[in-house]
C-alpha cells in the first residue's frame, strides 16, 4: 500500500510506458517519427507566448490599454491596427533575433533532436534554431520551408523559399524544416495577429494544395511528437483539432511533451482529453523529453539492443 494522496493534488505522475518508447524507438528507424516543435522548445533562449506579449505590450509608444497584456495575439491585433500590420511582426522578429542562438553544444535539445534519423521536422516557432542545428551536425544537410499562405517568395541561406512548392522530398541525409506560421526573417509569412490566424485558416481551407503532400502525410501518416506545446496554445489547438479529426481515420500514435500540471483533476482532464485523440502524454519539460529519447535510441543502436 502507498501513501495516500492529498486531496487535490496531484498523484506521482507517470509518463510513456516502456511500450510507448519502444515503438517511439521503432517509428524513428523507420523513418515514421516527425517532431512538431513550439515555443517551448526554444524557451531557454526565446520569452515563451506570455513573456513575449507583455514585451509588445510594453514596448516604445504601444501602451496597450486592455488587461489581457499576456495575450500575445490579442495584443499582435492591437499594435496592427494602432500602428500598421507588420509592426507587431517588426517586433516580434527583432526580440527573437536578438535573443541570439543556443550553444548548440550537444546536449542542447535541438542538437539532440538533429542527431536523429530523422527527415522532416516541423515547428509553428519563428526562429531557425531547428535548421542551425541539423546545419551544425555532420553529414546533414538541412532544407528550409515557410508555409505559402502568404504568397511571398524570398531566399533563405542560399536557397529560394518559394512559400507555395509543389512538394517536399527530404531524407535523412538532408532532412526537412517546414515553418508552418512563418519566419523571423520573412514578415509576410509570420501567423501573428488574429486576422493572421482567421486568413491562415481560410487559406489552407480553400487551397489545400498550400500544404505540400510530403506535410500533409506526415501529419496524417506518422508519428508526431509535440515538442514545447502547452494545450493552451492557439498554435496547438489549432493544430491539435485537425488532427482529432484525421484521427477517426487510423493513425499512428502521438506524443506531446506537457509540463506537469499541479492538481491531480487537471492531470487525469489532460490525460483522458489527449487519448481521445490518439496522443500519449509525456509529463516534464522539452529538454527531458528529448534528452530521454535521445539516450533511448543510442542504447537501441547499441550492440545487442533492441533496436
């Protein structure tokens, strides 16, 4: 018998079943595994979403009037229509610049992310922390994409970022970074504001084809592992509703990396309303989910390991 757990709080929380790694494990060797990355996953260098609007909300002259000043989209929609509509995104890209760049030392989470087989990876985050990474690790070659609801066309290391491309093909050797709400340094493409979230959404709606088929099947053919999402999030609702509906289709199981709730009620609510979709609840934070995997997969590959 074990202790008793006080009313309200939270009982030791568990995470992935042995079972869930080991298929974890197996989706990655086969090529089946794609990460889907949020704020949190550059939250060691970059404000999270809150921290973020209360810096537009305090910024030179916004003097934002409403008590929601942690609403980084309410408060994107303000400074849009007080100032001009690339002026929020004018801000946003330069805090997330000047917050400079991660060590990349290896133990650094998108380090240990790019040292896996892995060929595409998506991320609804402004920054390319993910392709600096994958651009730092040997032998890889990484490709850059900006989702094409904007119609802007513009160039990224030396490459050409047509926002609308007929398809993706990325392998191992030269995998993937598909930005589904834009990029600090293309303003037009950054999902921001609620009119920018409300146009995003109408536009993938009507042109599906704005989405490349090699996306699309990720999303509703393979393992996705939700990497600094809180449910919180409009990113991850938006993202998390569709794929509820994909679901009634089979699909491979999900992963999502939440922060470990405080109320025992809140842990169970999280829990049963993410299996509803088919997704499994890793409970910690985004460098130990991926510092966790990463030491799964090289005892896997080890001489005499599961893998």
């Amino acid at each position: 018998m074990g202790d008793a757990v006080p009313a309200g709080a939270a009982p030791p929380l568990g995470t992935l079943s042995e079972g869930d790694w080991d298929g974890l494990i197996s989706r990655i060797g086969k090529g089946e595994c794609t990460p889907f990355l949020g704020s949190g996953m550059s939250a060691e260098k970059i404000p999270l979403a809150c921290a973020l609007a209360e810096q537009l909300a305090n910024y030179r002259n916004v003097n934002y009037p409403m008590e929601d000043s942690d609403n980084l989209i309410k408060v994107a929609q303000y400074i849009a229509l007080t100032f001009d509509t690339s002026r929020p995104k004018e801000i946003v890209s330069e805090i997330v610049k000047n917050a400079g760049y991660p060590d990349f030392n290896p133990d650094e989470p998108h380090m240990q992310l790019a040292a896996l087989p892995l060929p595409l990876y998506m991320t609804t985050n402004y920054d390319d922390f993910m392709y600096q990474a994958l651009a730092r690790t040997p032998k890889k070659t990484p490709q850059f994409f900006v989702n094409g609801w904007s119609d802007a066309e513009q160039t990224y290391d030396g490459q050409v970022v047509a926002t609308k491309v007929p398809d993706i093909k990325p392998t191992v050797d030269s995998p993937a970074v598909y930005h589904f709400h834009g990029h600090m340094d293309h303003l037009k493409t950054m999902v921001l504001t609620e009119d920018d979230y409300l146009d995003f959404l109408v536009r993938i709606s009507r042109d599906p084809t704005l989405i490349p088929p090699r996306i699309q099947q990720a999303i509703g053919g393979t393992c996705l592992l939700f990497i600094g999402y809180a449910l919180s999030d409009t990113n991850f609702r938006v993202i998390f509703r569709a794929l509820a509906e994909r679901h009634k289709t089979a699909r491979k199981k999900s992963i999502t990396v939440q922060l470990p709730p405080k109320n025992a009620m809140v842990v169970d609510y999280l829990t049963n309303y993410f299996r509803e979709a088919g997704i499994r609840v890793y409970w910690g934070t985004a460098r130990e989910f991926v510092t966790e995997l990463k030491k799964r997969w090289d005892e896997a590959k080890k001489p005499g390991g599961s893998g």
